[in-house]
C-alpha cells in the first residue's frame, strides 16, 4: 500500500536518490514514499536537476514493488494508475504532513502544469 511507510525530511539531497540507495541495500518497504520540504540535488525526468526552494514546494519519490502478472493489469491505463497515486499522495501531504487542502490545491494545479497537455487533458476527463 502507498505511504505504508512514509517519512519526511525537512532537507535531502534528492528523495529518488534516497529510494535508490535503500533499493539496492535491501532496506526498503513496499509503498515507501520519501518526501521533502527541500531538496537540494533532485533528479527530474532524463536525469535532469530538480531544485526545490524552501517555499511553495514539496518533493517526493514513491517505491512500489506490484508484483502482479502483466495480465492483471490489462485495461488499466496509465491516466488511471496516475489518479489513483495522486489520490493517495494527496492523502498523505494532508495526514502525515499536515498540508491543507487548499495547499493539496495549489500543489497539484502546480504538478499538472509539468504534465503535457494530453495528460492534463486525460486527468480532467478522469477526475
């Protein structure tokens, strides 16, 4: 289950590094998520550097070991796995971290402009 296991730091070098480290020293529940206040050497997509200042945002990596059949997961889309996974962080951010609504608002409105418009576009019809 996502946030099974969920820690915050106020500051790390990068949450997907900390993921990383911990997979591959076999410390590491399933549905660990690891979530910052600041981070200072985030990865982003294609290994890009991920900056985070200490206002207006929160950064998180997530482990999920699914060992399921691939078959299991047929007709599910990648929209869907995606609402479902925000619908917990959100969760989380408000019960273990103690973010507002209107700051779970303001973070996900935030999140869906990285997204390409097509994503944005298949979340709203999802929603």
């Amino acid at each position: 289950m996502l946030g099974k296991n969920f820690e915050y730091y106020e500051k790390i070098d990068s949450t997907q590094k900390e993921i990383w480290s911990r997979v591959t020293e076999n410390r590491i529940e399933n549905g660990t998520v690891i979530c910052a206040g600041v981070q200072e050497s985030g990865v982003g997509t294609h290994g890009r550097v991920w900056h985070t200042d200490e206002k207006n945002n929160i950064a998180f990596s997530f482990y999920l070991n699914l060992n399921v059949e691939i078959e299991k997961l047929d007709g599910v889309t990648y929209a869907e796995a995606l609402q479902l996974l925000l619908k917990h962080l959100e969760q989380l951010l408000i019960k273990e971290v103690g973010v507002s609504e209107e700051e779970i608002d303001r973070l996900m409105d935030l999140f869906m402009k990285t997204l390409p418009a097509i994503w944005r576009e298949i979340r709203q019809n999802c929603a």
